[in-house]
C-alpha cells in the first residue's frame, strides 16, 4: 500500500499495536443523530474499472497519491490518500452496501491517527465524532515532531521511523513511542504524555 506513499500492500493490512491499544481511548464527544449529513459516495464504477489484483492507485491534484481497496466479499471500500511531501493523510472507509461515507479522519504516514474522526451511518447522518488527540494535550504532536527533529535530529520523512501512541490499559498513562533504525540497530524512546518525560529508552538489534 502507500500509507508512506508508497509502502507496500501488505503494510496497509497491518494494524499496528499502538494503533489497537488507543482506539478504546479516545474521547467521543458526540454519541448522538444531529443535523450534519454526507453525501458523499464512493465511485465503485470506477474502482473496479481500473483496479489491478487487489487495488486501485491514483494520484491528483487536490489528493495527491491515492489508494483504494476493498469491496470484496461484502467487505467495505478503503481509501488512504496524502498530498506529495505532507506528513499526514487522510482515510477514508465506505459501506459497501449503500457506499456512503462511513468513517474519515487524518492520520500520520507512520503511524497513528489524529484529529477530529467521523463515523456516519448508512443514512449519511454524523453519529459520533472522536477526538483522537484528547489524551495526549499535555503533550501535543507540536512537541513531539520539535524533539524529533531538534534533538533527535530525525528526518520525519525517514522511512525507518515509526511513531505510534497509545494509552496504557492498566495505567491509564497516554504514551508517544517512537523508534527509528540506523544500520542494525532500531531505537526506540517512550515518552510519557502527561509530563513530557522519557520514561524509556531501548536499543534492539534487527534479526536477518
């Protein structure tokens, strides 16, 4: 797949630990029908027209780089899409059934989810919106991508660094973690999002 863009298929199907840990932690801040409808649908005429094996790419101006998947055996249409040399994306899932907008929200390319999401029902309406970055205000992404680059003197574009957050299922603790590889070494740095400190630091060695 291309959620960098252009990683391969295979890692657009991997969801990551951060990503299943810190889904049950967000905040929700509207459970409810109200007004706000989409209209939205996915073009399937054209998916299938142009898809090859299991996806269709594309790119244009006002998307960039795009990758759709999905649709098989009932299952719902997918869409990553992220502008040339943006760090973040945006995702969007379609009902199969009615392919309307079901869920949209941005993302990093590597690898974790933020902003505002919306989940909308077959009918169009907005039934819940989650703010992904609620548990992490005291230690925003704004801190994060300045310690990133002036003190760990990364390239947020490397394709060797993967940054996830998660909050900690007993602890409650909302955590950043980010690792980055240097020849056969892959670093790894957790920071505690509550007070900003850095609570671990590893070295690994990759396995050939």
């Amino acid at each position: 797949m291309i959620r960098q863009i252009a990683i391969s298929f295979t890692a657009f199907m991997l969801i990551s630990g951060c990503k299943a840990q810190s889904t049950s932690n967000n905040s929700k801040i509207k459970d409810k029908k109200n007004m706000e409808r989409t209209v939205e649908r996915f073009d399937a005429f054209t998916y299938y027209k142009n898809r090859k094996g299991w996806d269709y790419q594309f790119e244009n101006i006002a998307q960039g780089k795009v990758l759709q998947f999905g649709g098989d055996d009932g299952s719902n249409y997918i869409e990553y899409a992220r502008p040339k040399n943006e760090l973040f994306g945006t995702y969007k899932e379609y009902y199969h059934k009615t392919q309307t907008l079901k869920l949209v929200g941005k993302y990093f390319h590597n690898d974790f989810d933020t902003g505002i999401w919306k989940r909308y029902g077959e009918d169009g309406f907005l039934v819940e919106t989650t703010d992904k970055d609620a548990p992490y205000k005291n230690y925003p992404w704004e801190k994060v991508e300045k310690f990133i680059k002036e003190e760990l003197k990364l390239d947020l574009f490397n394709k060797t660094l993967y940054i996830c957050r998660y909050v900690d299922k007993e602890t409650k603790i909302p955590t950043w973690e980010i690792s980055w590889q240097v020849y056969d070494k892959v670093h790894t740095i957790e920071i505690n999002a509550n007070t900003g400190e850095i609570v671990s630091r590893k070295i690994g060695t990759v396995e050939k």
